[in-house]
C-alpha cells in the first residue's frame, strides 16, 4: 500500500507545530482533572504508548496513559487515545521520549475466580460475572457503601440484574491512570423471562473517589416489534446509619435568588420532564423546605435544581449523577432513607414502547464523600455554564472527560488526517469563519430518543403521520408549503444522519478546535449508535443496519446509500469509543451482505449512489480499520465504476433530477447530491492505492464533469456549493486553474451579495452544503479567492499589510 498523498507534509524545512492537547478545565489536586482524547501521529513516530509523554502548560511532567486506536501500514501508531490529568487548563504538550513519570498510586485491575477488582488509591469495587450483583464491593477510603451484592441493580419493570445468572466482562481499557470495563447481560424476572439487554461501562481513575456507569439498554427480544416497559432505573440502597438526609440544591432561593443548599431528612425527587419548561426541579415544593412568602413577580414556587442529588447520615455520603438529564428527558432521581436510584425511564412517565433494536445510552457518575466535606453555604449562581464546578458537583462532573479537551488544529493538518491539511486554516477570515459558526449547528429536540436527530422536513412531501389526539389537518397547501400547525401536529421525518452530519463535526472540530462543538457531535454520534442502528431485527434487511430517513426513526428500509461510516470512524479516532466501531463495521458487514444477494445486487448495482456511497463507506473502513473483508467488494466496485462507458448511456438516471434528454455527465452534475461520494471515495481509494489507472479515470471524470457544469451555469443552471467536491478534488487531482475559476462562480452564489451558505440546523443540509464547501476554501483562501468576500471594513485594514498578504500566497502551493 502506497503512503498516503494527503499525508505529505511538504517540504522538510516547513515547521513542525508542536503536539499540543488544549484542555478547557484542570483541577490543582494532585491527580488532575481527567483528559482522555485521540491524538493523530506522523507515521514511523509513535511506536510504543509507552515512549508517550506530557507536560503541563506551565512545564509540569504529567503522567500519561494511551490506547491504541488505529496503526500505519508500517505498524507505528496513527491514532492514539491518550489520557492524563491535567492541574490547569491550557496548551498541554505531547511529546514522544520516556521520560513521562509514574503515577503512585496507580489504579490496578485484578481478575479471579470470576470477580474482577478494580482498586486505587481512594476506590475499591468488584465485578462480578455471576450472582445477585454486577458490583458486588463498593468502597471508598475505606468505607463499604454497598453492604452486599445486589444492592445495586438494574431493572426494567419487575426484571433485574438480580435474576441473571452470569454476565460477561471484557477489559476496554487497563493503564495505571483509569480502568475502564464492559459488563454484558440481561434483566430478568424471577421466573427466567428475560427483559432488555444491557451493557455496562465501569470507569475508576486514580485519585478521584467517584465511579462511572455507562449504562446502555438494547431491545434484542426477538418477535415482538416492541417492548411494553413502565420503569427502567438503577436502584441502590446504601450502607447508611439510620438517619439520613437528602442534599441538593435549591439555584434561586429568597427575594434575590441566591442559591442554597437544603438537607431534608423526607423522600426528594427530581426530574427533568415536560411539565416545568426550564430544567431541572425537585417534583413536589414541599421538598424544598422553603418558607420564604414570595411575591408573585418571581414566579413561585422556585424549585430549580441542579441534576444531582445527595443522601448522608453525618458521616459519610453519597451522590448521584445522571448525564442529559434535561437533554435526554424524561429523567428522574429519588432518594428515601438509604436509597439513591436513578430512573432512566421514570415511572412518572407515560408507558414507554421501545422498538425491536432499539437502544439508549446514559451516563451516571458516583462520588463519595464525608458528609462534613459538603458544604451547606449559600452564593449566587452565575447563569454562564461550567464544565468544572467546585464541590460535589466538580467530583460528579471529573470522570466525564469527553468533551473537555481537543487536539491542535495544526498537529492534525501537519498529520494530513482526514484531508485536515488541505482545509483553511481557522480564523484566516472573518466572514467565512462566521457563516461557518453559523452553518454547522444542529437544532435537536430535548427528548429521549430523538436528541440528537433533526427534523428532515421531508415530511413536508410526504404522509405525515399526526401525533396522538392531533386533528387531521391536509399537507397539500400553496405553494407546496405546509402550515406551522401541520408540522407542530405531525410525528417528523427524522433525517437519520443522512450525508453524515457527525462527519461535518468531527472535520469543524478537527480544524477550529472549538471545544463547544463536543457535545452536539457526541449527541449526534450517539443517537446514530443507539437509536439509528438497528441492534436486532427480525427482518434480514433491517437486522444490525441504520434504515433512512423515516417518522420515529427507524420504520423503513435500509439499503446501503443511507450507510454512513465516515463520521463514526473519524468520532472513534477522536473519542476511541468502541461503539463507533462496532457500528461502523457492522454497516461495511452489512453493505457486503447486500451486495453479495444475488436478487438485490441486480436492484443495487450500477453507476449510481448505491455503489456511490458503498465506495466511500469501504474505503473509509479499509483506511481506518484496515480489515481485509472489505477490500474485494471496494476493489470489485472501483473496477466496475472506471470502466463503465458513461458516454455510452442513454435514459436518466435515478434520481429526482434525472433527464433522459441529457447525456450522463450533464446529469450527474444536475444530480450531484448523488454522486460527490463516489467521487470522495474513489480519491480515498486512489490515495490508498496509489492505482495509476483510478488516478487518471478520477482526473478525467473531474474535467468531464467541470465541462457540463459550465455548460449548465451557461444555461442558468449553475451548481451551488455542493459541486464544491468536483471541483476541490479535480484542483487537487489536476493543479489545473479552471477549477479555481469555478468555485469563484460557486463562492459568488454564496457570498457575493448573499448571506453565506445556510444549513438551517437540519443534518442533512448542514452536511450537504458543508461537505462541499471545506474541499474548496482552503484552496480559495490560499489563492486570495476569498479576499472579495470580507467585510469592507476588515479589507480596508488588510490593504494596509498587503505586503504579508502577497508573501503568504507567493509560498502558497497547490494542495498545502
């Protein structure tokens, strides 16, 4: 396999920028706030995570721990998941030497007669592959806070953990700083009758007394389409003394709004639903125990909270977490006497009907404390969000370290990973860096199984299916435009991902490192995992497979042009999350499986998006996880498509825009949307492959292409800036200015008198105009093609440094 062409760096005298791992938060305690984040290196650089090494901003060695993600041809490490604790936010510098200390204490993983033990300097717990309880010890400096295995469970109705008779562990991650370990099983009732699957992360790491749980449901029961369920919660009674109390926090209390901590001896619950419409708040006044005469004016009672919640009996204490509490509702947390259980599914809640292959993940941090060490003071709540919050809350919130980080920019483009060396460097121009802020965003509902998806709006063209007690109301309006009373009363045609939005972040995030895009791509990305991949099904086609674009999610087909990998495969290289993986490779299984049916290969197979897409979802896999059992169909695919005779077609094509009047190349322009992932793919393979022969057919395609695009701009039928991958490609391809000159054309559409390309907030026009539009602008930008387009006033203050201008682009070459 040849070097990779994107991966050239230029000339040896350029400058290497530094690794650096820039963290939004660090805590002074000697172990630092956990950072976990994928870092990308240089092939023949890396070889062992051992030689990893990490200093502080302020020069402080830290100790460091890495996960091998991805490797190079050569066996060197491409991608590492590299973790340590940071002590102050701010540039933190990777480096490859062995001069890293050791942690002391370290956290250590012991595996005996079936109990796994997880212990470090302030935790102690057990794993257990058979009996009552998935944990069977939990301690904390000493103390045991569960006094027997079963104490903590998962249910789901009247099923249990409790009931199950072995489970199964395997070791995620095992390093000196965290330990990380899946537990797989199911609930069942007493009588043997299994309800839900689960999975089960364990996370430790040293120095911190608190524990994270992963806990993921799938519905894999098979011939039922859906799963009738009430509850689903972990319930845990907590080795207390017999006076306890219940801590949270009251955010406005009093006249002023001062927030204050309450202790309150009776049950407290708090849920996150659609009965308040701010957040989270305790479900009944009372437990406030508030006596404050408020006026009107303030909108009595004030029962915000916070999504955590506490239960102490003077000396020692416990406190839970649940993450997207309010994102993923509905959600509720309850304590009476020595119990702290947290609902993902709350019983307050109507029934639940979960689909067959549904699934959904949360996150629950545990952190222990003596009861004197939570303060009961009272101060004003700034509204500002804050990632590292002091107190309980900064315990709860340390092991959720996704998000809290990001990798240079110009390491990444140094790397040349994903194309990132091509792209236009951040904050090269004002008014391009402000439409892209505004472009990619999403705008997700706050609800359990759609956070995470947009509306598609294709429900606009099609049977809308009206929500429960909605009146029946037409969808053919004027103009095709349906009322806001239509949408408001009809269940969305959710877009499922389609064109990859998670891949439009993870390349925003990649080239700005703008760390408030973490949250929406690890949204997105676990919606895509959970919700729109089918876990099980009873239908061959649907079974471990993402269907298209379709009201609640998942109730069409599935056919591999609505297969997306590239995103998941690049969050997995960025996060090192192995659900990325899994689902990425179950959909290149599951392309090969269609493919390999003699009956739909006759439906599937021609110069169209179903190979399209295939190309570009294999190649991707073939690039990041290197496994053999998708090259045949990639190279079985590239063959047929570089010596198909497209001058000898005649019809339309199958697409909306198709036109049998057309020969093919003027049609695949006027239907690009699908076909710019063939074109991506086939330049991923050639670089992979380095095959002389897909070069020059990719070279010739992209001119044939740029041909017709100028014969339909003459007609008034020029492209928008989705032809912007033809054009990025061919230029890279070609050196050749006549694609420059054409993305003028399309950057004048978008710019030139115009508001900027617009995504609307809905996944698949975000990605579609995104992914056009990244090829071209670092291209545009290095050749002043983007000059025209800033704001007069910030062109009136470039025209004073023309000189650094012209000497910037004098050492501007194609491709760098």
């Amino acid at each position: 396999m040849s070097e990779k062409r994107a991966r050239k760096t230029g000339s040896a005298k350029r400058r290497v920028p530094a690794c650096e791992i820039q963290a939004a938060y660090g805590d002074p305690c000697p172990a630092g706030l956990p950072v976990s984040v994928g870092v990308p290196f240089p092939a023949g650089t890396l070889k062992d995570v051992a030689m990893l090494d990490v200093k502080g901003p302020g020069g402080e060695p830290r100790p460091v721990a890495g996960r091998v993600l991805v490797r190079h041809p050569d066996g060197s490490i491409r991608w590492c998941l590299v973790s340590f604790g940071a002590r102050e936010a701010g540039a933190h510098q990777v480096l490859v030497s062995r001069s890293a200390p050791v942690l002391k204490p370290a956290v250590v993983l012991r595996h005996e007669a079936g109990t796994w033990t997880i212990e470090s300097d302030r935790i102690r717990l057990t794993v257990c592959e058979t009996g009552p309880g998935v944990l069977g010890e939990l301690s904390c400096d000493g103390h045991a806070y569960l006094a027997a295995p079963g104490d903590l469970s998962f249910c789901v109705d009247g099923a249990s953990t409790r009931h199950e008779s072995r489970r199964t562990v395997r070791v995620i991650e095992q390093t000196p700083l965290r330990i990380r370990l899946r537990v797989e099983g199911a609930h069942y009732q007493p009588d043997g009758v299994r309800c839900l699957n689960y999975r089960l992360d364990v996370e430790v790491w040293a120095g911190w007394p608190a524990v994270r749980l992963d806990y993921h449901y799938l519905n894999l029961e098979p011939g039922k389409p859906a799963q009738p369920v009430r509850r689903i919660a972990m319930d845990a009674a907590w080795s207390m003394g017999p006076e306890t109390r219940r801590h949270f926090l009251q955010k406005n209390h009093g006249l002023f709004y001062v927030s204050r901590h309450v202790f309150n001896p009776a049950p407290v619950g708090i849920v996150a639903d659609f009965s308040y419409g701010r957040g989270p708040h305790v479900e009944n006044p009372a437990m406030l125990l508030d006596d404050v005469d408020y006026p009107f004016y303030l909108d009595p009672p004030l029962v915000d909270t916070q999504d955590w919640l506490g239960v102490g009996d003077g000396t020692h204490a416990v406190y839970l977490r649940m993450g997207d509490f309010l994102a993923a509702r509905p959600n509720r947390m309850t304590s009476a006497g020595n119990t702290l259980n947290a609902e993902f599914w709350p019983a307050t809640a109507e029934p639940l009907e979960l689909p067959q292959g549904r699934s959904r993940r949360q996150t629950v941090t545990l952190a222990f404390t003596k009861s004197q060490e939570a303060g009961a003071g009272t101060a004003k709540l700034s509204n500002a969000p804050r990632q590292a919050p002091q107190g309980v809350a900064a315990l709860l919130n340390a092991p959720l370290h996704d998000g809290r980080a990001v990798v240079s920019p110009d390491w990444i483009a140094h790397c040349g990973e994903f194309k990132q060396a091509v792209a236009m460097p951040y904050g090269s121009h004002v008014r391009i860096e402000t439409n892209l802020t505004s472009l990619v965003h999403l705008d997700m509902p706050y609800t359990k199984f759609d956070v995470g998806d947009t509306d598609s709006h294709y429900n606009t063209g099609r049977s809308g299916i009206p929500l429960p007690g909605a009146p029946v109301i037409p969808p053919v309006f004027p103009r095709s435009t349906p009322t806001q009373t239509y949408l408001d009363l009809t269940e969305p045609v959710w877009t499922n991902n389609e064109y990859d939005a998670i891949h439009v972040f993870c390349k925003e995030l990649m080239r700005t490192g703008r760390v408030e895009l973490w949250n929406t791509l690890r949204l997105a990305a676990r919606h895509n995992i959970e919700v729109d991949f089918l876990h099980y099904s009873d239908h061959r086609w649907l079974h471990r497979a993402t269907p298209a674009h379709s009201v609640n999610h998942t109730t069409t087909g599935a056919y591999p042009s609505h297969f997306w990998t590239q995103g998941l495969l690049e969050y997995y290289c960025l996060t090192g999350d192995p659900d990325a993986l899994e689902v990425a490779c179950a959909l290149g299984d599951k392309t090969v499986e269609n493919f390999s049916d003699p009956e739909l290969r006759k439906v599937l197979w021609g110069f169209n998006r179903e190979i399209g897409w295939s190309v570009l979802l294999l190649a991707c896999l073939v690039d990041v996880t290197g496994e053999a059992r998708f090259r045949p169909l990639l190279d079985e695919m590239v063959d047929y498509l570089v010596g198909y005779d497209r001058a000898g077609f005649t019809g339309g094509i199958n697409l909306s825009n198709g036109n049998d009047r057309q020969n093919m190349n003027r049609q695949i322009v006027g239907n690009f949307f699908g076909y710019a992932s063939m074109m991506e793919g086939i330049d991923l393979y050639a670089d992979l492959t380095g095959r002389k022969d897909v070069i020059r057919w990719l070279k010739a395609f992209c001119h044939d292409l740029a041909d017709e695009a100028m014969n339909a701009a003459r007609e008034g039928q020029m492209r928008g800036i989705d032809f912007g991958t033809a054009l990025g490609i061919g230029y890279e391809r070609t050196g050749d200015r006549r694609f420059l000159d054409m993305a003028g054309l399309s950057l004048d559409i978008a710019y030139w008198n115009a508001p900027g390309v617009q995504g609307g907030g809905s996944a698949k026009p975000v990605a579609y105009a995104y992914r056009g539009l990244a090829r071209l602008l670092g291209h545009a930008w290095r050749h002043g093609l983007l000059d025209r387009y800033e704001y007069p006033s910030l062109q009136e203050a470039s025209g004073r440094k023309s000189g650094n201008q012209k000497g910037r682009r004098k050492g501007a070459k194609r491709g760098g």
